[in-house]
C-alpha cells in the first residue's frame, strides 16, 4: 500500500489483455505510479493475481460473473482493501449506481481520455467520488422512484453531515469511526439520524444526495 512517498500501486482488470496492457503501460508514465495489467476470466479464486497489495483497482464490472455485491467482497479481501474505479462500455446508469451503492470510488466510460481516468484517480486518492458526466447526469436526471426528493442539508450537526459524506465517498463505517476515534455502532447511528432528517436510505441515495449537494 501507499505510505508516505512510495509510488501508487494500481491494477489494472480487464477480459481484454491489450486494453490492459496498454492502460497499465500510459498510467506508468506518470510520476509516482506504478501499474500492473491483471487478465480477468469472470470468476475469482483465492489465488488470482488480484491479490495485491494495491491502492486501486481499475476494472470493468461486466467482466465478473458474479453479482456487484459478491464482487466487491471478494476484491477487497483479496486485494487488501484496495480502493476500486469502475469502467464500463455501456453507457446505462445502472451499473454505475449499483458500483457507488457498494463503494466505489469513481465510475468512467471505457471511452474516457486518459486525462479524466488520471482526475479520476487523483480524486480517489484525495477521498473523493469521481463519477463521469455522462453518468452523473443519467444518475441525477432519474432519481430512486423508491422515494422522495431529499430534503435540504440544514438541521444536520456537524458528525452527522461528516459522516454522510465520508459514507458517499465510499468509506466504511470502521474507517469512519477510525478517523472520529468513535465505534462503528457510534457512527452507524449519526448516519441513521442523518439518513432520517434527510428522508434517504441506503449508500446509492446517500451517494446521488451527496452529488446533488456537492459534497463531492
């Protein structure tokens, strides 16, 4: 893992090897960083070379045969809790919501320049969200159905609205309470009573409440 000046290790997962290859070979170009191309075959075992350590894991979601959820379990035990940025060829919403909704990072279009995954991978590193436009715009022009417009920040204290956002930035409970020196059992409540005054529910409301107000 990353710490104090050593270079940022990233992962690059991809079906395809020359994509990957070719994504790896531009990112090591940049100062600081340095990139592994990992060929992917849509399921992952315990001795897969995802296994790392790595800061961040690029890949695209469609390329796992398995559910969103299952995925990011099974890449973050086995990369050591690796930050992730999602790509997709696709240019549906749904994907990337369901990637925000467990945590991830940044989602881009494979289309993307080089340019907006390397914003992309300085925000993740910062703590940011990073989502490509053309699905924040779909994100935000089509709001969950399964419940009302959020209602405005104010009345949130101070825990609650850190809390909020560092959730939407796909940070876990333990490392919130972490950084607050407070339980997660602690931290889960401030996002229960932030969630309550905000009439939202869940990360993928927490994560497009948080775009609509620009926390991140």
């Amino acid at each position: 893992m990353q710490t104090g000046m050593t270079c940022l290790d990233i992962a690059i997962l991809d079906r395809n090897p020359l994509l990957a290859d070719g994504m790896a070979a531009l990112l090591e170009r940049q100062h600081g960083t340095r990139a592994v191309a990992l060929r992917v075959t849509g399921t992952l075992e315990p001795e897969d070379p995802v296994s790392g350590p790595f800061d961040i894991l690029v890949l695209d979601p469609a390329d796992f045969a398995l559910p969103v959820p299952a995925m990011v379990a099974q890449l973050r035990a086995l990369s050591g809790g690796a930050r992730m940025i999602g790509y997709s060829a696709s240019d549906s919403s749904a994907l990337a919501r369901a990637c925000l909704a467990e945590g991830f990072r940044a989602f881009l279009s494979k289309t993307a320049s080089l340019d907006a995954l390397q914003t992309a991978i300085a925000a993740v590193q910062s703590g940011a969200l990073y989502l490509d436009p053309r699905y924040a715009d779909a994100i935000l022009a089509t709001p969950s159905v399964t419940s009302p417009p959020p209602a405005p920040a104010r009345g949130l204290t101070e825990r609650e609205a850190y809390v909020l956002k560092s959730v939407a930035r796909g940070k876990s409970l333990k490392e919130i309470g972490y950084e607050l020196a407070l339980s997660s059992k602690t931290v889960e409540t401030y996002k229960a009573r932030g969630t309550s005054k905000l009439n939202i529910s869940g990360r993928r409301e927490i994560v497009e409440y948080a775009i609509r107000s620009g926390w991140v």
